[in-house]
C-alpha cells in the first residue's frame, strides 16, 4: 500500500476530506521522524514500537577487492509490531 492508498483507505473509512487525511499522515509522519532523531522510541499501544537500535562496530569483506573493511558503530531504525498486529498477520 502507499501513502496515496492509505490516504484513500482512511478517507473512505472516516468521511474526512483527502486534503485533511493527507495533512495529518504527513503531520504523524514528521513527528515519529523527530522524534526518533531525538533517540526516543515511539510506543503505539494495541500496533507495534519503533525503536532505535544500535549496530556494533563489525569487520566485514568487500568482495571485489578482497580487503577487509570497518564498518563503524551506528544506529537504526526498525519496527516491532504488538502481540495483537502479530495475530492479525498469521
């Protein structure tokens, strides 16, 4: 699904005007973004956390050289979803 489509999906549900469902997707999206460069973790109870992990430095291959290269220390994002979400997907 993209944005589009759930723009579509939530207006349909709701009756509200695209233009609005679009502001506040985009208003929800930006917040979980700034918020997540800020290092908080997003909790959304009954769907799933975003959280910010941390990857340790590791030593990997690059193949085509064959050398070994550092890849530092850094975080991502990831998404883990809720117990009920896990149920509605099996």
């Amino acid at each position: 699904m993209t944005k589009a489509e759930l723009i579509s999906s939530v207006a349909k549900k709701t009756g509200i005007e695209k233009g609005t469902i679009a502001a506040v997707i985009e208003a929800s999206m930006d917040s979980i973004k700034s918020t997540m460069a800020d290092g908080e973790n997003i909790y959304l109870r009954g769907f799933g956390t975003f959280l910010i992990k941390e990857r340790a430095e590791k030593v990997a291959r690059n193949i085509s050289k064959n050398t070994t290269i550092t890849i530092p220390a850094h975080k991502i994002a990831a998404f883990k979803p809720a117990k009920e979400f896990q149920k509605v997907i099996k």
